[in-house]
C-alpha cells in the first residue's frame, strides 16, 4: 500500500503535532482526573493510527499529560527524540528492524517532551497510539521554541528543527 492508499484507508487527517491521524477508539468509561477542561473527566483510554510521511516528515516537539503507548505496524522507521522533567535527551527508533536495535513498541510517559521523524529515503512510517487516560487536546501542548529552549538550553538543535514557531 501507498502512503496515500493508507490516508483514504484510514480515513486520516493532518495532525497539528505534524503528520497524520485518525482516532479509532475512545472508550466511554469516563475516570475522575482534576485536570482542566471537561469538569476533569477523561476517558480511560484512546487509539489513534499516526503516520508520518515524506510530505509531513516532522511530528513537532509536544507534550501529554497521560502517558502514551505506540506501536510500529508498517513502512520506514521512525525516530522519536524524548525529554523527561530533567531535560534528559533519549532517542529511540520504531521500525521493524529489531536486529538493528529498533523496537516495535515505545512508551512515552505522562508530561514528557517528545518530537519525531520519519527516516529519510521512507515514503511514509505507520503506526498506533494508545493514550491511558484517554487523549484530550486541552492536556496536550505544543511547544514554542523560545519557551522550550528557556526550559531546556542544552536541546537548542531540537528545537530548532522541531518546534513550529
């Protein structure tokens, strides 16, 4: 399948972290989280499809508040750069080369920074998310490069290449 053959598949939109996605399930068990927005009440768990792709290479530097679980299924591996409270930098590629050192599965946990990229020459990387308690935008942020860059001095060069504005 193609890229674009995916897209209509899945019936997926351009994300605002970057790429594309489609939500595939939101379960409607709601748990109690103090959280803004919705009185605090999230779902227990979310799913997306995400794909990054060569006309959307970039999934830009953003943090969740709930920890999230991806899980490679298709195309070119995918670097994932992520920053604990700390500022400590670890990379890890998702991609179907276990041999080579990548994984099939990467958890992200609740309030850390992460940022992706499709590996150059792919056509596009695919793959699930699944959020615990479930994705809402208001416990989502985008970073800025100047606010992430007076956070984190030493991660100039992601934020250069993978902050929006």
């Amino acid at each position: 399948m193609t890229k674009a053959d995916y897209i209509r598949a899945l019936s997926m939109h351009r994300h605002r972290e970057g790429g594309y996605f489609a939500e595939t399930y939101r379960n409607n068990i709601t748990i109690g989280t103090g959280r803004p927005g919705k009185d605090g009440m999230r779902s227990i768990g979310t799913c997306i499809y995400y794909m990054l792709t060569d006309d959307e290479p970039k999934g830009y530097l953003h943090r969740n508040l709930s920890p999230i679980v991806h899980f490679f299924h298709a195309g070119a591996p995918m670097t994932y750069w992520l920053l604990d409270e700390t500022g400590r930098v670890a990379r890890h590629v998702l991609g179907p080369d276990l041999t080579a050192g990548e994984t099939l599965q990467l958890v992200v946990p609740g309030g850390a920074w992460k940022c992706s990229e499709l590996h150059p020459g792919g056509t596009y990387g695919l793959l699930s998310e699944s959020v615990m308690p479930g994705f809402e935008y208001e416990d989502s942020q985008i970073a800025s490069r100047r606010e992430f860059v007076a956070l984190f001095s030493h991660a100039q060069e992601l934020a250069a290449k993978f902050c929006r504005w």
